[in-house]
C-alpha cells in the first residue's frame, strides 16, 4: 500500500536535493544546540514508532529527505535564553516539543502534496505522485498522530492547547489560500493574515511552546510568541521571494510555481501596487488568465513573462525590505534576554533567513 | 472551496437517511445522559469554531449529518459509573472528553471517504463525492484539531497521551485495512486486530479516559479500558455482518459492499472455514477475482452470488454469536462497579448493539 502507484515515476528514496540539507553555514549556526538536535532525531526516529512494516518505512524515507530543523532548533534556542543551574542539558519537555514541531511541519507537507497536487518537494518526487492518495492521507495523519504523541509527552496543559490551536490555524491558513487561488487583487493584509497561520503558527508553537516549557515569566513568553511569529513571517516572504528569484536546483521545485498554479504572494502584490498602469496590468493578467486552462502552455508562458517582470521591478528588493523588519521586530523580541551564545545564534539565524537560497 | 467539485453529483446539506438517526429505543437509552449529552452538542457546535465562513459552514454540515454519538454517551455513562457529592451533572473535562471522541470519530469518517473512496455515507452523499479532494482532506484535518482542542481541555496528561495513541492505532488500523485488501484467506486473528485498532481504539478512548477523569481506581481504569475494547469490537463485528444482511435503505448503502470493495469480514472468514469444499471455494474466488477490474459488472454480479451464500449459510448466526461474546466480556467488566441507572443503560446498549439494524 505504500508501494508505488501504477502511474508514479520516481523514488521517494530517490537522492534529495542539495536543497533540503542544512546549509554548512547554518550547521554552525546551529552548533550550540547541535547536542540536542541529535536528542531530537533519535526521538523522531525511535524503532518502536510502529509495528507495521511498510509504515515504518514510509515514515523513515519521510524523515530521511531531511529539511533544515529550523523549526526544532529554534526551539531549542530559545528554550535556552535563560540559564539554568545545569545549562548543559535541555529538559525531555524541550525535546519532546521541538520533535512535535518537526513532525507537525513534516505532516503538513506530506498533506500538502495531496490537496495541491505537486509533484516535487523538496526535489525529490512528492508521495502523492508515488503512492496511492489514499496512503499519503494515511501517512500524513500518522505523523499528525506522532506530533500529537510527541506533544503529549509534554505533559504540560497551555504547550499541549497553543499545539492544538496550530492544528487549527494550519487548516484556516490552507483554507485562505485555497480562497485566494488566482486572486490577483487581494489586499496585501490577507497574505499576511494567510501566511500567520500558514507558516508562523508552528514558529509560533515552538519558540512560546519553549518558553513555556522553561517557565519563562509571562512577559517573556509573550515576546517569545512574538518572535516565532516575526520570524514565520520572514521565512514565509523569503520562500515567496526565492520562488521567483531562485532556481529549480536550489529549490527542487521549477521558479514561478506559485503563480502557476494560482498562488499570488508578496512579490506580485508589490509589483502590482508599483506598477505605473494597473488597469492595463490587471487587463493584461486577466488575458492571460483565459489560457489557463484550455491552453496550460500559453498560460506557462506568460507566467515566465510575468516573473520576469516581477523579478526586474522593485518588488524583490521591497519585498525584502519587507522580510528584514519582521525579523527586525523579531530580534527586538529578544531584548529581554541576557546575551547567550543562543540569542546570538538566533540573532544569524535571522540573517540566514533573509540570505538562505534554498 | 467547499463548494461542489463540478463532477459531484448530490449535496451535502441533504437529508441524512433516517440510519444516521439515534433510534427511538436508542434514545431512550440514553435518556440518563441525555443532558450532558446536549452539552457536547453545544460544545461541538460552539459558534466559535473558525472566523472562515466556508469552514464554519461545512463544519456545521458535517456534524449536522448526525451519528448515533455512540462513543460520547458511552464516555458519559462511563464517567458516572461511580456516584459522587454532586451527581446531577457531569465535569467540564468528561463533556470535553467525549466531545474530542465523537469529533475524532467524525473526522476519520471524512478521510475515510478520500481513502477509499466511497460515494455514500450515512445515506448522504461524501464529502469527498461532492467536494475537491483537497477541501475533503482539509476538512478532516480541521475535526482533527478540533479533536485535538477538546481533550487539551480536559487538562489531563494521561488522557491526552492515550488519545494521540488512539490517533496512530486509527491509521494502523486503516493500513491493515489495506494490506488486507482481497485476501481472501487471512487469519482470523488479524481481522480482529485490524478492528480493534480501526474501531475500538476510539471506544476505548472514551471509557478509559472517562474512568481517568474521574480518578476512578487503577483496576477500575483497566477494566473500564476492556470494556471499550469489546464493545468496539462487538460494535464492528455487528457491522461487518450488517454489510451483509441489511438494506440500502437502512444502511445508506449498497448491502454487499465491503466484499465488493475488497474488504474480507468475519462473515466471509466464518463461511469459508464451514465451507465443505474449501478447495473449490478458494478456486472459485479466484476465478471470480479475475473479473474485478477488466469486468467490473460481472464481478458485482459474482459478489453478490457470494453475499447470497454467505447468508444463507451459519456464518451470519456464527459471527453473531461471536459479537454477543465481545459484549458479554465487555459487561462483566462492569461487574466491579455498583449498580446504577448508568450501569443499566450500558448493559441494554449492549444489546443494542447486537440488535441494531443500521
């Protein structure tokens, strides 16, 4: 059942890309908590995670194809803002959370390749494009299942509740951007609103989740809430960004896929809002909207052409400047906490969120 | 986006066929919670549930369609089990409780649709026969975490660590389900297996998270916890031979469909092991099996010769009589508890159990 479908092509144990690996930059960003990041991958990894074979394997292949463990090890970076008698070793609880918040992501792209139908992730091909749906479905909900366990391990009641809310946000963020599919004149707070729940509500669940683990005081969990939610955001421009700028080997994905496939995000809301004749653009779009479906190759066409100009306009270098004051407001989140080889560590993780290519 | 996909057929906000209707002798049953039942009504219905106007509505639908809310009256009647001070009501955290059981329940209902597929549930059509495949997915998600949010409220860390194990034995289930596709001749034994983590996971959520809540002892908790079990197991059994013996009109759905989607029950395990000429029997599924996908409509018509005979021979008393043992186990394991309205209702649902017809 997790065999490949009849009409598959690929391998979900194929090669991943370059691009789901940490980059050596990062990997020393990632240094001070490295110790913990290995506690987190022998947790996700942990052979009693289920009897049945072909599961087993499914949920390990997932796994293997990586990602950056950003999210974990923010965590565990912010978990550790405030030292601690013994500050060598972070709690199981902070643990058992930054394993939550991986597994939590990774279910949602496994279920993202099923209701957006994509056939790369990550570079290598997605599930649904070789698995029967109904397998990625299953496979999806039991690392819903896993993070749900992993959370539970917390045994702390507000950490379990803000997951269980991010469940939620994660479905609404899905939702609006289903709504906002080929809506090109959304107004520009409805991207934000959709990419708060889309992306910075697992941000969110780690870095508060962490702080409340620690029994940070109220006021510092709240900056904590903050900063997950600042550095979502970054994270989520940037990824918009680089799906124009970027190319298809760093991203394992082709350039312009958002907009192919109907998802228009800050670069073009930018580049809209800049554009000297609107009325002429939003004809000229509307146009070209026509070919989308009876003549996909016309349409792909002029999305290239739409990407250029995006990427030659001053939307990219905007939508930067946009990027760098959440992690800007992020940072000043952190002003509560005393200097920490963490808080530096998180201060470059901003950085490389704003330079990473991938 | 939760709008009609444009090949649907059908309309979710149909009547619900009189199956998804708690029966009049049902009803009274459950008379002794009938309150605390509403409770859970009004908690799943709270108007609360998402800001998303689409996702609200489709929400509202599916929980509209009803369901006999089985599984929260059983955690109700469990929960009252042993009298306290204050016996007129029921606490917050055993309606939360029972309202994350149905709610769970009604989720895997939804996936289940895009997993195999099916065009009717509950006598209405599926979700996922008049929605985009995507929508039915995100839907289900949604009652998931909505799930998830319910037993976060009841604050009880064992409690919500046996729910997310519940929530990984559900897809365990779902996948032996799948592995077990058109075998004919599996063990017996694994077909139990496969039901107790399908069916009774979530029965048994109910009755020991309820008997958790209320501080019950631990051997109370352990036999509350089996209680769950076997009705689960009763409860699934009984449908299985239903599969065979009901109506559409009751069922809401084509008798015979379990074998004719290639799900092997205890009714067709029964017939085969009292079959006198197994031999034959076996070479004549096999031949017939050769028709399923090049013949679609000879294999129906080979299935219901099938269905025909199972009928007709001791299987359907056999299977019976193994789900009358399922619930007599189940009840002696209230023999520690003292006697009570409550007590009663459960014993009489049991019965129900083996009576019901849809």
């Amino acid at each position: 059942m997790f065999r490949p479908a009849p009409s598959g092509s690929g391998n979900v144990t194929g090669q991943p890309a370059a691009a789901s690996q940490p980059s050596p930059n990062l990997m020393s960003l990632l240094e001070p908590v490295a110790g913990d990041l290995a506690r987190v991958e022998t947790m996700m990894a942990h052979r009693d995670v289920t009897d049945l074979r072909s599961l087993r394997k499914a949920y390990r292949d997932i796994l293997a194809r990586g990602g950056k463990r950003l999210r974990p090890a923010m965590a565990l970076l912010c978990a550790g803002l405030v030292p601690t008698r013994d500050a060598a070793e972070l709690p199981d609880s902070v643990i058992s959370l930054a394993a939550a918040v991986e597994m939590l992501h990774t279910a949602t792209l496994v279920h993202d390749d099923v209701i957006d139908g994509s056939a790369l992730r990550r570079g290598a091909p997605t599930l649904n494009s070789v698995w029967p749906q109904g397998s990625t479905v299953l496979a999806g909900n039991y690392m819903f299942g896993q993070a749900s366990h992993f959370i539970a391990l917390t045994g702390h009641a507000r950490v379990i509740q803000v997951f269980s809310e991010t469940l939620r946000e994660l479905v609404e963020g899905e939702i609006l951007q289903m709504h906002a599919m080929h809506e090109f004149q959304l107004a520009r707070n409805s991207y934000f609103h959709r990419i708060a729940c889309k992306t910075s509500s697992i941000f969110r669940v780690a870095t508060e989740g962490a702080a409340l683990l620690q029994s940070f005081s109220a006021d510092r969990v709240r900056r904590l809430k903050q900063f997950g939610v600042r550095f979502g955001l970054a994270f989520q421009v940037v990824d918009d960004i680089l799906d124009y700028t970027g190319d298809q080997a760093d991203l394992g994905k082709p350039a312009g896929s958002d907009l192919l496939s109907g998802h228009c995000t800050l670069p073009f809301f930018l580049y809209m809002q800049g554009h000297p004749d609107r009325e002429m653009l939003i004809a000229d779009i509307r146009e070209a909207s026509s070919y989308r479906n009876r003549e996909p190759a016309v349409w792909a066409d002029r999305i290239r052409s739409f990407v250029a100009d995006v990427c030659a306009s001053d939307a990219i270098r905007e939508s930067y400047r946009v990027a760098r004051g959440h992690v800007d407001a992020g940072l000043a989140c952190l002003d509560l906490f005393p200097d920490s080889e963490g808080r530096r560590a998180l201060t470059a993780l901003g950085q490389e969120i704003l330079q990473r290519r991938t």
